[in-house]
C-alpha cells in the first residue's frame, strides 16, 4: 500500500497569507497585495483587547454590582444593581460580538455608544450628590480614556473594512497537509469534486448542501457542542488537477482554500495537497480555545486524510472510529462509504 506524507504547518498574523482570499471575476487566488504590512492588524489587536475587556467588565457588573457601585463611589441599593447587571449585559454582548466577528466595526462602534451611556450617568450621579464624587470623577476619567480607545479604533476599523484583503490578513492561519492515495487521480478528483462527498471523511463536517453551480453551504462542528456555518464558492475548477474555493461575506468561520491532484511518482496513485486559509472566532485565542478541545482544523485534517486514504484504497475505513477515541474521530463502528471499492458510485 502506498505510502502517505501529512506535512502541516500552521503560521500568524506577521507571516501572514502568502495567498489572499481568491476573487470570483479573476477566477483564482489573488497574491498577497504588495501594500499589506503587518501594522495593517493592529486596530483588530486592539479590537481583540476591548472584546475581553468588555466580558471581564461585563461579568463583574453581572456578578458583583454593588461591589463594583461602591468602588465607583455609587450608592450600592437593589435600583442601582439592576442597572449595573443591565450595563454588564450591554458588555458581554460587545465582547462577544467583538471577538466573533472578522471585521468588528460596527460593534466596536456599539461601545462607543455604550461609553457614551456610561458618562450620562456618571455625569447624573455627580449632579445627584454621590456619596464619594472623587471616586464617580476618577471613573469618568478612567470611561473617558476608554473611549477615546474605542472610537480611535472603531474609526480604523472602518477605514480597514474598504481595503482589499487588509482585515483578511490579519490575524489569519494556514494549514497545509499532504498524503498520496494509490488510486487514479481520475476517482480522487470526481470523489472531492462532489463536495456532498465530504462529511463522510470529514468528522467535524455535519453537512454540505449544494446552493448553485458554483455555490455550496457548509455546516461544521465547533468547540464546546457548538456548530459553525459558512457559503462557499468555488473560484477555480481544473478537472483532475485543482479545486479552488472560498467562504462567502458573513461566514462564521472565513476561509479559503484548495486541493491539488498530481500523479505519484511510480505510478502510484495521486498524490493529494491541501492548502487552507482560515481565521477562527477570536482570532489567535480562538484558535487556541479549540486547540484545548482538540478542534483545530490542522488536527482535524490530518485525521480526515487518513480516513479519505483507507476509503478510496479499500472502500471503508480499516480502524473502527471506536477504537480512534481521542482521535477527534465519531464514536460509532466504522461503515463502508457510499461509493464502491473501486471509487465508483453505487
């Protein structure tokens, strides 16, 4: 049987892609613009810090109100404690808005707003004769400098969001594997080419509904039960040789990728390549939170390549998934796969 080779390397934010998301009128992958230098994330990484301290801000407020009211210098009664949990929920939801989005803008202006909500009533708390104003005027001075964070940063986010692949880049993953299947490249190509083929070799892949001649929407298991959904469209279809796509605005997870067939070398089948290009929710301490759940999509892939190999070699997988426990694999016999041993359709 032949041999396989999974080489993976993943690489952030300053080494960035060295392919851009691909564009649909060019009809394949564009280079990285000569233009993209790595200052283009900093608005995202400070993006990233008010999304966190928003939730640490949130969950305070949430938790402790009348602990955080009398540290404010605020009277800590059961009206002022509603307020505070209602200001903490205000927070949490910019946070989490914040570090889910790509491109954060609008809610990095949404705690604009909500500094600007804050000042009102500590500016109505002094006027109301507060129990500590030296402590209400400290906190104003400590909102006011937040938010001359959160507008300085919103306003580059915005300017970002107009530039070609500048928030693309930022804060952006590769993942490259590689493994040689001993089948025709004929039946690799017309297995992958079928994208509703997937989810059977791909264990956090749920389901692939195709949309369009060229579209297709994607479901996909996240980290702590959760489930990811993104449209993608392919750019780029050479038969038995390449498979370009990429996600589509508004994906929970942007991407973009391709797959590569080439003859192996000995006739010995096709050898397969894999280049993926995603950001995570969170950015780098997305990609970090799934690494704890064992989600990452280089581990995952590398265990999917294994799975596609002994399906399109023998028609099944050769290792129960029961036995793969701690593999990222589902826990359930293994069954022979839609298609024939030798890669045709039944």
């Amino acid at each position: 049987m032949a041999t396989d080779t999974l080489v993976g390397r993943t690489s952030v934010g300053e080494t960035g892609f060295r392919r851009a998301r691909a564009g649909a009128e060019a009809g394949r992958a564009l280079d990285r613009p000569e233009s993209w230098s790595p200052a283009d994330g900093h608005a995202e990484k400070l993006a990233s810090f008010l999304g966190w301290f928003s939730i640490g801000l949130g969950l305070t407020q949430i938790l402790a109100p009348r602990h955080l009211s009398r540290c404010i210098g605020l009277e800590d009664d059961d009206e002022k404690d509603a307020v505070m949990r209602l200001l903490g929920l205000r927070e949490l939801a910019s946070g989490v808005g914040i570090l889910t989005r790509p491109r954060p803008a609008g809610w990095v202006w949404a705690r604009v707003a909500g500094d600007a909500m804050d000042l009102a009533l500590l500016g109505s708390a002094i006027a109301s004769g507060a129990p500590r104003p030296d402590r209400v005027a400290g906190a104003t001075v400590a909102v006011l400098g937040i938010t001359a964070l959160d507008v300085y940063d919103a306003v580059q986010l915005s300017r970002e969001s107009g530039a070609a692949g500048s928030t693309w880049e930022a804060h952006a993953f590769e993942v490259k594997k590689a493994i040689t299947v001993n089948r025709p490249i004929e039946e690799v190509y017309g297995f992958w080419h079928d994208f509703q083929n997937l989810p059977s070799i791909m264990s956090h892949l749920e389901s692939v509904e195709t949309t369009g001649e060229r579209r297709s929407r994607w479901t996909a298991k996240a980290p702590a039960g959760m489930t990811v959904e993104w449209e993608a469209e392919v750019v780029e279809d050479r038969p038995n040789e390449l498979i370009a796509w990429r996600s589509l605005e508004g994906a929970d997870v942007e991407n973009t990728g391709s797959v590569r067939f080439r003859p192996a070398p000995g006739g010995r089948g096709t050898e397969v390549h894999i280049e993926l290009h995603y950001r995570p929710p969170g950015g780098v301490i997305g990609k970090a939170i799934a690494k704890l759940f064992s989600e990452a999509p280089d581990q995952q892939m590398q265990f999917d390549l294994h799975r596609f190999k002994e399906v399109m070699e023998t028609g099944e997988v050769l290792l129960s998934e029961g036995s793969l426990k701690g593999r990222h694999l589902p826990q359930r016999p293994a069954q022979p796969p839609k298609r024939g041993k030798k890669g045709g359709r039944s």
